[in-house]
C-alpha cells in the first residue's frame, strides 16, 4: 500500500516537473523585467532632477551674471567678471548632464569598467556566505544576551 502511494507520488512529480520549471522560469522572467522597469523609472528620476536643478542653477547663474557685470560697468574693475568663469563651468556641467550626451558617456565608461577593470568591481572580504551570515547573527544574538537592550 505504501509502495503504491510513493510511486504515484514520484509519478505526479515527474508530470509536474517541467510545469513547475516553466513557474519558476516565468517567476525569475518578472522579477528581471520588474527590475529594469525599477531601474529605468530610477533613471528618469535622475535625469528630471538633473534638468531641475540645471535650471535652477541657470537661473542663480543669470541672475550673479547681471550683478557681476553691473558691478563691473560701474566701478571697471575686471575681478568683478572672475567669478563667471566658475559659474560658467558649473552651468555648462549641468547642462551637459541634463540635456547632452553625460549619461550616455557614463554609461559607456561603466561598461568598459566592467569589461576591462572588473577587479575594480571586487566587494572588500568577498560576498557574504551562509555560513558568515549565520556567524554574524549569532554574534548579535551573543550581544543582545550580554547588553539588553534599555526600556
């Protein structure tokens, strides 16, 4: 009787083995497409912060600009105008960021990391295993049984 009901076990799992592959396939299938969606929503955000703050920087920038050469047609004293070259440069660094081709040359320079300098990728002391998971959590548990925490 009990031979019985083992093999229609082994039986019904054998049947079911390529279904439950196709699940799990399908599972890890969503989890890689909800992750990209995550990432390229995280980058919109990143690139409409950019535009943000690079009109709100235009704007300080305009704004010093008309002040700088207002101080510099009344008294003529060209260090009055240094400032502009900094402010310039920042400006320019985010519009580039904003509305040129910056991430496009991050993303390349990221690639060619990946590529050709992975050891510059490494994770200091390796990936965490089970078993230095495990160790780590029973060192806090050691630590929570010698110092209580305080009501």
């Amino acid at each position: 009787m009990g031979n019985f009901i083992s093999i229609n076990l082994e039986d019904h799992y054998k049947k079911n083995e390529k279904f439950l592959q196709s699940l799990n396939e399908i599972a890890i299938e969503r989890q890689i497409q909800m992750q990209n969606q995550m990432a390229d929503r995280q980058r919109a955000t990143a690139v409409a912060k950019s535009r943000d703050l690079f009109l709100w920087i235009s704007t300080f920038n305009i704004t010093a600009t008309a002040g700088l050469f207002t101080g510099f047609r009344r008294t003529k004293r060209a260090y009055f105008l240094i400032p502009l070259i900094p402010l310039t440069f920042v400006n320019l660094y985010y519009w580039d960021l904003a509305y040129g081709n910056k991430l496009h040359r991050i993303r390349m320079e990221a690639e060619h990391i990946m590529t050709h300098e992975i050891d510059m990728l490494k994770v200091p002391c390796g990936l965490p295993t089970p078993s230095s998971i495990d160790q780590g959590r029973m060192v806090e548990e050691e630590t929570k049984k010698i110092h209580p925490p305080m009501p």
